[in-house]
C-alpha cells in the first residue's frame, strides 16, 4: 500500500497554488507601515581614493531624510565586515573604494524615486588609484598592493594544496602520454530573476526583523549577532519567497547592513532593493578560475595521474562562501570519474581591483570547475592516443564494484555505476550512428561535433568533523509536530528558492509516517520558528535536511510505536510498520494508523509517557553524496559564421533515491540551462580601468527559450548507503556536468583542424576565428 | 532604476505636438513605444525636460498601400509589420526585420517611426529603409517636408530630423513585379542587438538582369550605411553569385565596425560578407517568386 | 583611449600655446554647453553639459596644469563627475614653429568610469573620438582666423 | 551611533503629477502620481497587485509582463501615464470565479514554474500567445517567450505548460491541432 504523496511520486507541487496567482510573498512585496527606502550610491572607479563626499544638495532633494557615509558607520564600528571566509569588506568605504560600483553612500528616503534622486545628488570626490585588473599582474613584483590592511604585503590572499606532489610529478615524468592545458572559466554571475533586498525594522522594544533575500537565514541571525553586537533572540530573519538564488543569496552585502542601521537611526523600516545593474555589478560573481591541467597515461590509454595549478580572482576580498577549511571549495574533488594513483592540485587566491565573491553558480562549491577540468583533459587525451571518447571513458572509469572508493585527493565516493550512466547515454542518442554520420559530413566539410562529460559531484555538505561555515557546523534539521487529528507541520533549517521542499520533504515524511503529504505543512526561512540549519545551497539540503527529516520522522515512530502498542494492548515488540501503519505481526487487521496514535498521543496516551507527538533532528552527515551521470551533447557548426547550435542533448543522471521524479527533471532541466550559459554565452568582462562591461541584462545575455534545446534526459539509480532513504541531491548536477559536453563537443567537430581546446563562452567569433586561420594557412 | 522628473503631455493632433516640441527648443523627446528612450532614462543617460506623448494622436498607425507607395505611420507598432499580410506578400524584408527586433513583447510597443528614427546604428529597421530608398515625411511648426533615407542618418543618434519636428510617415516605393528583398542578421542571442546585419533589395527586369538594387548595413558604423559602390555594381548584371560576391566585398568596404562584447571588428567586416550575400541571394529568390 | 592628432596653422608658437593655456581661449572650442571658474592660473574648474544628441547629463569638472613650457609643451589633466561616470583625461601637447606655421602635435587619453563606461561600451568609442577631434578642430579654427 | 543629521522634508518642488485611471482586471481604479511613475510600481506600490515582477529594469526579463489593452507589454518600461483611461490585466485576473486559468493549471500541472518568479509574466505573455494563436508550434511558443527570462526552468516544461494550455482552451473537440 502506498501513502498519497509518498516518496517516488510525481506529485504537483504544492507551492504552485500562490505562485500562480501572484500571491507568492517576496522580499519586495513586505509592504510597512511607515516604511522608508534605502538607496546606494556607487563608485565609478574601480580603485580610487575618496577625498570628500558631499551630502548637502542630496539633503536637499525632496523625499530625502538622511544619508550615511563610512565615516558615520565607522564610528559604530560598522564600516567593515567579516566575510564568510574571515577576509574583511567593507560595509561603506571611509579611505578607499576597491571596484567599479562599489557602495560609497546611502540614502534613504520617503519613497523609491526620492532615494534614487537623492542618490544622484550625492557629490564625491575622487583620486583615481591605479587599478589592478589581471590576477596575473596582481602576482608580479611591483604590482599595486591592494590591501595593505594586512599582513603579508602581497596580492596573494592565501596558497592552499592538496595531493602527492612528488608521487603526481614522478608520474606524469613517467607516463608516456601527457596532455596539457590552459582552461580558463571565466568570471559569470547567477541573475536569479529576483534581485536581493531586505526590509529591516526593529520594534518597540528593540527587536530587529528582517525579510531578506537570504538562502541560509539562521546563519545570517548568527553572522548579525556577531556583527552588529545585537543579542540573537533579538533578531528575527525571514526568508520569505525567494526567487532564485544559485549560490548568489548566500553572502552578506551591504545593502543588508545598511538596510539595518538605516532602520535604526531612523526609526522606520527601512527597504533596499537593488536594481539589476547593481546586482550584477556588485553582488558575488562566480568561478574565474585559470587553470593549468597535466594529465598523463599509459601508451594502452590507461590514466596514471592528473596535476592541477590554478589562479582564482576573488576580487578586492575574499568574499567566497566556502567551507571554512577548503578556501578552494571542493575543487579537489577535480579526480572525477577516474582511479587515479597520483594526483596534486595547487589554488592561489588572488586581489584585484573587482567585486568580491567566488560563490557558486548552481553548484557545490567549484565542483562546475573540477569537473569541466577533468572532462575536458580526458578528452583531449583520448584525442592525443586516437582513441574514442567514450571508449577512452569507459576503460578509465571507476568501476562500480569499487565503492566506497577511495579518490587520490582523499575524498571517499559513496556509490557510483559510471559505464551504466554513459551506457544509457550512448544508447538514447545513438552514439554509433552520430559517429557515422559525423565521418560521413567531415566528408562533406560539414561541421559537427558529439561531446561527452561523464562527471561526478560532490554535495551535502557536510560532516561536522571536516565542514564548518565561521565555525558552524554544517548540518542540518528538521523539526516535526504531528497534531491531533493526524495531520501534522514540520519546519526545516533549510530555505527552498524554487527547489520545491514544501512538496519533496512533505514525501519524505509521508513515506516515513504513513500521513498523506497533503496533511502536512512544510515550513522554512523564519528563524524564530525553524530549527537552527546552514540553509540551502551546495545540493544540500536533501542530503542533510531532507536526511534529518527521516530521521525526526523515525524517532516519531518509535515513539508512535510504544502508543500503538497502549492502545492495542501488546507489546511494542510485537508490533511492525508495515503499509505505513503499526500491526500486529502476522495480523494486518489488527493495526493503527498514525492517525489512530496522534489522536492518543494527546488524549490516551500511555502512563509514565510524555504526552505530544514531536521529534527534532540534526542530521550530521557520515559522508558527502557523490551524485554522477553522463551527458552526450550534438553539435552543428555554421562553416561561415561560426554560429554553433546544439541539436541534441541528453542527460542520464545518477541522483540515487528520487523523491519526486517530476522536480527531480524539472531540476536538471533548469541546470542543464545553467550549464548551456557558461559554456555559450555568459561572460563578465572588464576593460582595463576596472570598469565592468555590460552590467545589465542588456549584454549580460542570458539564454532564452530559442537558444535553449530540447533537454533529453534519463537516469539510472544508484542508492546513496549512507543517507537514509538512499537520495544524494540532483539541484545542481546538470550546471556541473553539461559545460564540459558541449565544449567537448565543439571541440570534436574542429579535432581535425587541430583543436584541443576553445575557452568559455564559445562565441561565434571565436569559432570563426579558428575556422578563418585554418583556411588562410 | 527610477527615471529623472519631466513634464508629460499627451497631446491629440500633430499640430500640438509639434508646438510643443519647438517651445522646448531641444530639451523634449518625443515618447512613442519608449522602448529605447524610457531604458536610458531609466540609467540617467537622458534627461529630456519634457516628454511629448505622440501615441494618443489619431492616425499615426497605419499600414496602406497606394499607387505609389506603402504607407507606414510613424506609431505602427513593430510586431503589426510581422502581423500583416500585405507586409509579408509584398515587402517581406520588413517582416525578416521586425520578427527578430528585440522580443515580441517589445515589439508591442516599440514603433516603427521610433525605431527608424532613434538614429541607433544597430537598430534594424535604418537598413531597410535605405534599401528601399525610402522617404520620411516630417511635420514642423513651419509645415511639412519629405526626407530621403540616405540623407536622414547623419551621426549615431544624430539624423535629419530637426528638434521640433516629429516623423509622421515612412514612404516605400510600391513593390514591384520583379522585385525582391530581405533583411538578414547575426545575433550572438536572439533579442541581442545585432552583431551585424544586411539589408538587400533588389528589382530584376524582364530579362531579368538587376534593374536596381538597394543594399544597406546595420551595425558596423556610425549610423545604418547604405552600400552605393556596391548598389551600382550591381546593376545591369544577372542576379547570380558572381555579382553578388563583388557587390558583398564593396560593402565590406565602407564599414568601419568597432570591437565590443559582440565580437571584433575583423569578424564583424567578414559577417558583412556572408549575411550580403545571404541577403541578396535570398532577395534574388524572392524577386523569382521564392520564399 | 588613446587619442591624437596634428595640425599646422598660421600662427605664432606663442600665440598656439597661449591659447591652450588660457581658460577662456581653449573652453571657446569645446562645442557642449559650459561653464568656466578660474580659481588660480593652474587650476580652472566648472560644468559642462556633454554626450550625444538627446544622451546627455551635467558634468562637473576640474582641470589642472601639469606642466608649462612655453612656448612649447605643455600637459593639462582634466577630470569630471555626473551622469554616475566620471571621465578623467590627460592632455598633452607640443607645439614647434617654422617659417611662420606652427605645428600643433596633440594626444589625449581619456578614460571613462562608471555607468557610460559599463552601459555604453557600444558606442563610447567613436563618441569620445569624435569629441576630441572636434575640440582640436575648433581650435586650429580659431587660431587661423585669428 | 552617531549618523549623519536627518533632514524634515525637502524644499524644493516635486512632481509633475498626473492622475490616471484604468480597468484592471475588469475594475476602474485611479490614483495620483508623479509622471514619471513607471507602470510596473503603478500596480504594485499605487494598486497593490504585487504579483507583477521587476527583474532587470532594462526591459529585457519580462517578469514585468502585463496585457494593455490585450498585448503583452514589459510595464517597467511604460509609464502609468500612458496607461491612463486603458483597460490592464495582470496575473491576479487569470482566475474567474474560483476557477483557475488554463494557463494556470498547465504551469501547476506541467511543474512550469520552480521559483515563481518569472512566471506571472511568462503566463501573462503566454494568455497573450493564445488568444492571437491557439494552436501554436513548439517554435511559435519558443519565440514567443523569448523576451522572458526564467532561470529555473530550462523552459522545456514551460512550453510543456503552454501547450496543455493551448489544448485545454481548444476545448475537448478542437485541442491538438498539429
């Protein structure tokens, strides 16, 4: 007997019932009585000194009512912050701005438009300083230091490695194929369609209440305390609707901050919004990483080691939301699909004159780097020994009697069935007939390409003995009532900002309590009512959360169990959950539902028991999940524009138990879009004053529906051992997985001019350029 | 993004609006589909004193054809160049042009006169016009005057058009038998503003030699250019690759694109090469009755 | 950006150099409606209203002089704010006579900052160029006249 | 803390105002404001209806999208004023006596949403699509959305959402047409 709703069902959403109507609650919809707006005025320098900023006209315009300046926080101790990874930012400049756009001064004012006018009002005085823009000359002897607040006067912000570096070294010198090369994954930002803002107000008696734009609201509660000296029961965040965060609703900006002092002084609420400009201007970008990869095997192709050296722009900061102790996220986890011996990987983090971040874009922690990296060096080693991708795959992977395995970067993968993904793969889109096809067009000198990314993901961070955000451990909870008629609420620690927990956890917990998910309310983001949780990001939150809430589910059952027991006057011991109820063994009708035991719980309970039916849990994981799968992408080629379209893409993913099949595609279909972006069109560019280029959605081109194919996709199922129902998290695999695809595949179809490698995005020029050389020479 | 503060005026004849224009001498911008003007606004990049509403004065949106010429009034929405028949059957380089501008829900606002006569270089639909040896007929305080397309696009964001005038009505010649056209462009996401993009128009005699052909580039100078070297040459000639491929090379040559985030300047003089010949090759299949 | 041109007139090199150095002269050949404050003989400051056609805001600006040998160098650094930009140029300028011409060898660079220069990347270019082309026209104008 | 001296109120003149009236969803509505006052925080700040989106201000994101006078428009990039004696519909008019738009019931039914967001405006620009093409190719709606941005998605279950739409309002005789 199945429970409605249950586990595995392609159940509607719930939350879609106010989405539709326009009845969802985000940030900009909290409407106060009384309440102001705060607007930013922003630096046009990417690095200058400020000699004055003159208020008086702003004061001036209509509508205005203060305007704060870093002098006027610096005195409260409010002009810096700590960031995530225990770097500093400042919250408004009192010396020096650091990027073009920077916050420089905020207004606050009557009404939106006010703000903006007084924004335009505020008079700065600048002394343009000389601006670093490439990492690279960030490192050389002589370059500008950007933050001589610290010790080390260097640009450098931190070195960090991990690996056999003698072994790797020894074994790349003895391999007898090496490949090399220089992959750069350029600067991108998340634009989820919400921008991010906060409504900030404190009460009567000094309570301080924000709505924020948040993924993790409790440890924002936290960060605050810290921050701002304000006692934690005195903070409430609500992280209401959110729409979209992919990582970029993480960190804390000073918007937020501003947003809080501004409330404070004047003793209204007080609004920020930020408008796209900004938002892509200012708010955390993501990777930008330049990677140098060597890559060697054995003459019969099987792989010996991988070495890995890499320079990450993070901007005048490091603003990155990292686990505390991997300044490089999980970027180790770059061994992929692959047994490797040996392998070395080095990251220095570096300063420029750009805005801070270096958080993830739908991904956990620069896994999208990692595993780009392997996928793209395993395919051109397979090129140099003229062997085919997917063969060269398939000889090299992990096999699946080899879990737990062990990587060479110290990870340990809880379970894998890698041929099975990229088997499945090869038969959807006929991998045989394209190859045919392809020889058959070159032929012709017809241009197109098959690209293949077999990844592996690392998510559900994580065990508390290893993973920590300021010191927090990275679990996470869940927290279940079950009333008196049977039906029941639970709150998480987690924040959904469109991955549907409302729907997913209410099918965990059906399945684990025999309630239908209907009869349970799923509620987040409020800190004064949910269980203290890291939040939600990293593909974590089925992991650890949705874990927690099997968990909490089953302390509830055995609680349940000794009520049922009571009431059907046998020991609990003979009783067994079975069809989502308890009954006597061997004699089904001799049963109670939950139902049956919640309403006994507060009107029979046993004697000597506690009366309610509740359960919390923090879930610390054992491990990380290790999701996988294998995409093969088909491209066409225009000879003469250099236009590349995708005609096919099919996407086999691995995210071991599925919930909700329905989510679980509607996720890898909107990760797959994140992964089309990076690798065909999205790109932050600066000039060499630091100026950002195209900071709006007018040239900051995200895909739409034309340029996006129609996503084929599959799976295969590969429980997770460790996780209580088996689920490994799937919101962020396809934006890790598919970049690599298709640029294998524009790859494949130029191979024969000599191709190893195009840098992301691939734009129509730069296809045409290396057509236009190949012909002229 | 909030715009600056103006005055606002909606008025109902084209008299009115032109009295108002000129009392502001400059300082007023006249708001049709605001799809262009209200964006800059928006980043302060503009601050007109006033904003003179054109789209409540009767008669400004039409599509008519008579015995001389197709007719479009200056507030004809974009996406009615793509819903009309007449535009389709007859002139179907405007509706190449107006289905891909921006996105439809721009389209159902922007304007035809607006996008003519913003002066934006990578506006689409300047090529057109001067392909077609179009006329623009503009209203003064003074009264009313006809400008030709290739006299109208003197700078970027800089045209004939004086401050108090307001364009009433794009005039195109009458198609004709024998006469084929289209619009073709590059576009590094659909809704972006072109990389580059061509304009050609062509009208074959009865021995079906080029009678007269209408050439013209979008984004890669200052303004939209029309090709004439290349226009000339192909004149008298059969409408095949070889004239084509000349006549595509003369084009290259009066362009002067700049590098930016859509692409270098070299791939933009080349993509001038392969989307003229596109173009024509597309236009001569009309001009036989094709597609 | 990096801009420059020469020119030859029918001037003194006295005349050509004084001209660029003096407040009132050199403002004459910029076409954007202005304004100009002398606050001591190296230092001007005042407004100015530039852009394209209806692409326009007010800028405030402040120029200094950097070097002056007359009648034959001379480099004015010159910055200005509005519009959420700034721009800040360096002007350099040689100047030599022979035979009664004088030949004016220019160079500008000119850098932008802030909203013009992220949101108006397409056009920014040939507008600045143009600009300063046309500074140094009016110039050479005047001095021929003169 | 010591912050900067607040100001009472302004000296200088606001404005200019301008009132406007219009019929959203089927009933007049009127209120006073500056010219400048984009449509788009016309609806949500002056009416309330906070179902209409602001994503990008640059008129190319879409989650803007309204019906004027039955077209789709971007209504951050119209000012109220042009709106004025014109007949609005927003995402809070799809539902007639309790009974959801099909539009609605294709997005909830074809999981055509994650976030929300964008979807106001994508189900206006979709009722839009409809009532010009009842029957619209997968290209046709492609296009068709192409000025709305989702970043959830990858559209694939929104042209899925649009297209069960499409059937529904064809009625049980005249759905799927080719």
């Amino acid at each position: 007997m199945t429970v409605h709703g249950g586990v595995g069902q392609s159940i509607k959403r719930k939350e879609d019932a106010r989405f539709v109507r326009g009845k969802g609650n985000y940030v900009d919809d909290v409407k106060l009585p009384g309440m102001l707006y705060l607007d930013i005025v922003r630096s046009p320098y990417a690095h200058a000194r400020i000699r004055s900023i003159n208020i008086e006209k702003a004061l001036k315009v209509p509508g205005v009512l203060a305007v704060i300046r870093g002098k006027d926080l610096e005195a409260a101790n409010l002009a810096w912050m700590p960031t995530l990874m225990s770097d500093k930012q400042m919250v408004l400049p009192v010396e020096r701005v650091m990027y073009q756009s920077q916050e420089v001064a905020a207004v606050v004012a009557d009404s939106r438009y006010a703000a903006a006018d007084g924004v335009v009002a505020v008079e700065v005085d600048y002394e343009p300083l000389p601006v670093v823009v490439d990492p690279m000359k960030a490192l050389e002897p002589g370059a500008p230091i950007l933050r001589p607040d610290r010790k080390e006067q260097t640009n450098r912000i931190w070195h960090w490695e991990v690996g056999d570096r003698e072994g790797t070294d020894k074994a790349l010198k003895e391999s007898d194929v090496v490949v090399k090369e220089n992959l750069y994954i350029p600067r991108i930002h998340v634009s989820s369609i919400e921008t991010c803002g906060c409504v900030a107000s404190f009460d009567a008696m000094g309570k301080l209440t924000v709505w924020m734009t948040t993924q993790a609201p409790h440890a924002i509660r936290t960060v605050f305390a810290l921050v701002a000296g304000l006692p934690e029961q005195k903070i409430r965040i609500i992280s209401p609707d959110i729409g979209g965060g992919f990582g970029g609703k993480v960190p804390v900006y000073p918007g937020y901050v501003l947003a809080v002092v501004a409330a404070l002084k004047t003793g209204h609420p007080v609004k920020w919004i930020e408008d796209r400009s900004e938002n892509i201007q200012a708010d955390s970008f993501a990777r930008d990483y330049h990677i140098s990869a060597e890559i060697g095997a054995t003459r019969d192709g099987k792989l010996t080691a991988l070495r890995v050296k890499t320079i990450a722009d993070h901007g005048y900061t490091d603003a990155a939301a990292n686990p505390s102790k991997f300044p490089a996220g999980l970027f180790h986890i770059v061994t992929g699909s692959y047994p490797f011996e040996k392998a070395h990987v080095e990251v220095d983090g570096v300063y420029t004159n750009k805005p801070p971040g270096g958080i993830a874009y739908r991904c956990s922690f620069r896994v999208t780097e990692a595993a780009f990296t392997i996928e793209r060096i395993v395919d051109s080693l397979a090129r140099k020994l003229g062997m085919d991708p997917a063969e060269f795959r398939m000889k090299n992977f992990i096999p699946p009697e080899a879990f737990p395995f062990k990587s060479a970067l110290g990870w340990e993968y809880d379970s894998g069935n890698y041929q099975g993904a990229l088997r499945k793969a090869m038969d959807i889109v006929d991998y045989d007939a394209l190859r045919k096809e392809q020889a058959e067009k070159r032929k012709r000198g017809e241009l197109m390409g098959i690209g293949i990314s077999s990844f592996t993901e690392i998510v559900g961070a994580g065990p508390s003995h290893t993973f920590d955000i300021l010191g927090l451990k990275m679990f996470d909870s869940c927290e279940i009532r079950i009333h008196p008629t049977g039906k029941a609420i639970a709150r998480f620690g987690t924040k959904s900002q469109g991955q549907g927990h409302e729907t997913t956890y209410a099918q965990i917990l059906a399945e684990e309590l025999g309630i239908s998910s209907e009869d349970i309310a799923i509620e987040e983001g409020d800190t004064d009512t949910a269980p203290y949780g890291l939040g939600t990001y990293a593909s974590r939150s089925t992991p650890t959360a949705g874990a927690a809430a099997s968990i909490a589910a089953r302390k509830i059952r055995d609680k349940a169990q000794k009520i049922a027991a009571h009431l059907l006057e046998v020991s609990p011991d003979d009783l067994e959950w079975k069809d989502h109820k308890f009954q006597v063994k061997g004699v089904p009708d001799k049963a109670k539902t939950m139902a049956e035991i919640a309403f006994a719980a507060y009107t029979n309970h046993p004697p000597g028991m506690e009366a309610g039916l509740e359960a919390v849990d923090y879930y610390d994981p054992p491990n990380l999940t290790y999701p996988f799968g294998s995409y093969i992408c088909v491209v066409d080629i225009d000879k003469e524009t250099g236009e590349v379209k995708i005609r096919r893409f099919v996407a086999v993913d691995d995210c071991g138990t599925i919930i909700n099949p329905m989510i679980v595609e509607g996720q890898i279909h909107g990760g797959l879009t994140m992964g089309l972006a990076p690798a065909l069109l999205e790109e932050i560019h600066y000039d060499e004053n630091g100026n950002m280029l195209g900071g709006s959605f007018m040239d900051y081109l995200l895909p739409t529906a034309v340029e996006t194919p129609k996503w084929e996709t599959a799976k295969t199922t590969t429980p997770s051992p460790h996780h209580p129902i088996g689920a490994k998290g799937v919101g962020e695999s396809a934006t890790v997985g598919a970049p690599a695809a298709i640029v294998n595949a524009v790859v494949d179809a130029l191979a024969h001019l000599g191709v190893t490698h195009i840098d992301i995005p691939i734009t129509p020029w730069k296809v045409w350029k290396i057509l236009h050389e190949k012909r002229a020479a | 993004m909030i715009p600056p503060r103006f005055e606002y005026f909606a008025p109902s004849s084209i008299d009115e609006a032109v009295q108002i224009l000129d009392r502001f001498g400059g300082e007023a911008k006249v708001l049709a589909g605001g799809q262009s003007l209200l964006p800059v606004m928006k980043l302060r990049l503009a601050e007109p004193r006033a904003l003179v509403d054109i789209n409540r004065i009767p008669d400004l949106a039409h599509i008519r054809e008579d015995a001389k010429s197709l007719r479009i009034g200056a507030t004809t929405r974009t996406n009615d160049l793509n819903d009309s028949e007449l535009i389709h059957a007859r002139y179907p380089i405007l509706s190449d042009a107006a289905y891909e501008i921006a996105d439809p829900l721009v389209r159902n606002m922007g304007t035809v006169g607006g996008n003519v006569s913003h002066g934006d270089p990578a506006n689409d639909l300047p090529a057109c016009m001067l392909a077609l040896g179009a006329h623009f007929v503009v209203r003064s305080p003074t009264g009313t005057r006809t400008i030709p397309a290739k006299e109208f696009y003197q700078d970027t964001f800089v045209t004939a058009l004086e401050s108090n005038e307001l364009l009433l009505e794009i005039q195109i010649p009458k198609a004709r038998p024998g006469q084929g056209n289209a619009y073709v462009k590059l576009e590094k996401r659909i809704g972006d503003f072109p990389i580059v993009g061509v304009a050609a128009n062509l009208v074959l005699t009865t021995k079906g030699t080029i009678e007269s052909a209408g050439l013209a580039l979008t984004a890669v100078g200052p303004t939209a250019l029309k090709a004439t070297e290349a226009e000339r040459h192909l004149v008298g000639k059969a409408p095949e690759d070889d004239a084509f491929q000349r006549a595509a090379e003369l084009a290259q040559e009066i362009t002067s694109p700049v590098s930016d985030l859509r692409g270098p300047a070299e791939y933009k003089r080349a993509m001038v090469r392969v989307l003229a010949l596109r173009a024509l090759h597309r236009a001569s299949a009309r001009a036989h009755g094709g597609a | 950006m990096h801009f420059e041109g020469t020119f030859t007139v029918r001037a003194s090199s006295t005349r050509v150099w004084s001209f660029f150095l003096s407040p009132q002269e050199f403002s004459s050949a910029i076409d954007d409606p202005h304004t100009i404050e002398v606050v001591d003989a190296d230092h001007f400051r005042g407004t100015i209203k530039a852009g394209v056609a209806f692409i326009r805001g007010t800028f405030t600006w402040s120029a200094t002089v950097k070097e002056r040998v007359p009648p034959e160098r001379a480099q004015m650094a010159v910055h200005g704010s509005g519009m959420g930009s700034a721009f800040d140029i360096v002007a350099t300028l040689s100047v030599s006579e022979s035979a009664g011409l004088t030949t004016v060898k220019w160079a500008a660079d000119v850098q932008m900052s802030g909203t013009i220069a992220t949101t108006g990347a397409r056009l920014l270019q040939g507008t600045t160029e143009k600009k300063t082309n046309a500074f140094f026209e009016n110039a050479r104008k005047m001095l021929e006249v003169a | 803390m010591v912050l900067t001296e607040m100001t009472s109120a302004g000296d200088e003149e606001t404005g200019p105002f301008m009132n406007v009236h219009v019929t959203v969803n089927g009933a007049p509505r009127s209120a006073t404001v500056e010219t400048r006052t984009l449509l788009v925080h016309f609806l949500r700040e002056n009416l309330s209806l906070t179902g209409t989106h602001i994503g990008c201000d640059t008129t190319n994101c879409g989650a803007c999208t309204i019906l004027l006078d039955g077209k789709a428009v971007k209504s951050c990039t119209i000012l109220a004023v042009q709106a004025d004696g014109r007949e609005l519909r927003t995402v809070e008019g799809l539902e007639t006596d309790g009974k959801l738009h099909p539009i609605q019931e294709g997005f909830i039914e074809e999981h055509g949403l994650q976030c929300g967001f964008c979807t106001p405006g994508m189900m206006m620009c979709s009722v839009a699509l409809l009532q010009k093409n009842p029957h619209p190719t997968e290209e046709q709606i492609r296009r068709a959305i192409s000025g709305n941005l989702c970043r959830c998605t990858g559209y694939v279950n929104i042209v899925k959402a649009i297209q069960h739409a499409a059937n529904k309002m064809a009625g049980p005789s005249g759905g799927g047409r080719p």
